[in-house]
C-alpha cells in the first residue's frame, strides 16, 4: 500500500529533513501550481482535480482545462477524474469525457451515492477511489466503507480492482481494508499549528506558542517525556521540533512522515478479512 502526503509538493528542502527517503505526495490541479518537475524527496506523485476545494469556494472547474493540463504535464500518469460534489450522475459524464479524449481517470464513488456508480466504475476501471468520508463520523464512515468493500472484496483481492481512500490515514481504517493507496491530507496543516502524529493514536500540540485549547493532550511531564524519546528514538530532535521557525515545521511534517511509513510497515503484515455486515440497504 501507498500512502500519499498533500500538502507538501511545495514544501522547499523538505529533503533535508528526510534524508534520502523518498515519499509520494498528492496534489490537486486546482489550488497552489503544481511544479514542473518533482521535488527531491517525492517518488510518485497523484494529482487530484482539486474539486471539493473548489465547491467550497464556490468555484466550477472547466474540464477541458484539467484535461489540457494533463496531456501536457510529465508529473504523473496517477490522476482523478474531475468530481461534481453532490451529482454523480454529472460526475460520470465528465468521467466518460477525459477517457474519450484519451485519458485514464481514476473515479471517485463517494459515500450518499447510488450503489449503480461504484458497481460501474469497479467493473469498467482498474483503479477507483471513495470519498466524501474523512468529515464523517467514525461509526457512519466504518459501515459505509463496510458495505463498500464487502460487494467489491473478491475484486480487490484478484487485483483487477485497485482502492484509492481520500481522506484515509487513521490506522484503524487502513488496516482494517485492502487499500491499494490513501492519502494523509492534514500532515503539512498539523506540522504549521505545531502538532505531529505519533503511534499513540493523536495528534500532539508540541510547539508550546499554540493555544491550550488546541491542544489534543495536555503537556503533563508523562505525555511529553513518553512523545519526547519517542521523537528521539526515531532519530529527531524534539525540542527543535517544538520551535516556530518555518524550519520546525518542516520538522514536524518530517517526523509524521515517518510515523506514517511505520505504520505502512505494520499495514503490510495485517491479514485483511472481509466485512460481514448483513445488511441489505437501498443505496
């Protein structure tokens, strides 16, 4: 499995702090440009439509835009098809355009759509992707990824269809499915307001300008002297990483990244079963 860091492609000497480790980054087409050519530090790069910043912003993508900037980028052949949020039916035309024109999306079936989008993307595509569930509960997210992998569990274990997860870092959720990649998308945002991931299952608010409320743990002497040979066994510095200097936060964003990979190390031994819901829903 991969995982994919966002965020960070423009994040400058990264490499630095990484040494000669080499990580896949996720970026989207609509948002901060994409570089011509990759960064040092990055292996594989999937390039994202950048839809849902986009919906946000009230902002409509042309697709013949992402389509021209496709054919002419040399990033990557990992890209997802253009989304509309909230129609899947306009999401599969626009799906149906970029293979015309020669492409290979990746397209995204997102949780609250009808059951008939992933049943043809997963017969008509090699590799998909699910959505719309990193803001969801954590009760909603796992039965709907239950029932998801569940109907298409003997495609993913023969490999004719791969998984991409949106929004999927939690190890819970990686080890409990047969994720081809996920992306951990709020690694570079935690790092600026001074948190990190660890293998405690949080995020921890080191750097101590941050406000006491955005703190997940309080800075009791176990919490930080348990985080602090943790960092130094990983072969960090944790009071550097406690600094607000730009430098810091790329040390932070440094120290979840290996976080991540340990867990990738973890993912690998992990029998996945399949989900056994037994439910029967009108999707």
């Amino acid at each position: 499995m991969k995982i994919y860091y966002a965020n960070i492609i423009g994040c400058k000497v990264l490499e630095t702090f990484l040494g000669s480790k080499k990580i896949n980054v996720l970026s989207s087409f609509y948002g901060a440009p994409l570089p011509k050519e990759k960064p040092p530090y990055c292996d594989g790069v999937f390039i994202d439509s950048g839809a849902f910043s986009a919906f946000r912003k009230k902002i409509v993508i042309n697709v013949q835009d992402y389509i021209l900037f496709l054919k002419k980028q040399t990033l990557s052949t990992t890209y997802a098809s253009l989304d509309v949020i909230g129609d899947a039916k306009e999401s599969l035309r626009l799906f149906q355009i970029m293979k015309k024109q020669g492409l290979e999306p990746i397209p995204c079936f997102h949780i609250g759509e009808s059951i008939k989008y992933l049943d043809f993307y997963s017969q008509q595509c090699s590799y998909i992707a699910l959505g719309g569930v990193a803001m969801k509960r954590k009760v909603e997210r796992s039965l709907w990824l239950d029932l998801v992998f569940e109907r298409i569990w003997d495609l993913c274990l023969s490999k004719k269809v791969k998984v991409h997860g949106f929004g999927i870092f939690d190890e819970n959720t990686i080890f409990r499915y047969p994720w081809e990649s996920v992306d951990a998308s709020s690694i570079h945002v935690i790092a600026r307001y001074g948190g990190i991931y660890t293998p405690f299952g949080v995020s921890l608010k080191i750097n101590p300008n941050v406000n006491e409320g955005d703190r997940k743990w309080q800075d009791s002497p176990v919490s930080i002297s348990t985080i602090k040979s943790w960092v130094k066994s990983i072969g960090f510095d944790f009071e550097k990483a406690r600094s607000g200097t730009p430098e810091a936060t790329l040390l932070r964003t440094a120290i979840s990244i290996r976080y991540f990979e340990d867990v990738l190390k973890k993912e690998a031994k992990i029998v996945k079963r399949r989900p056994k819901t037994g439910l029967k829903i009108n999707w």
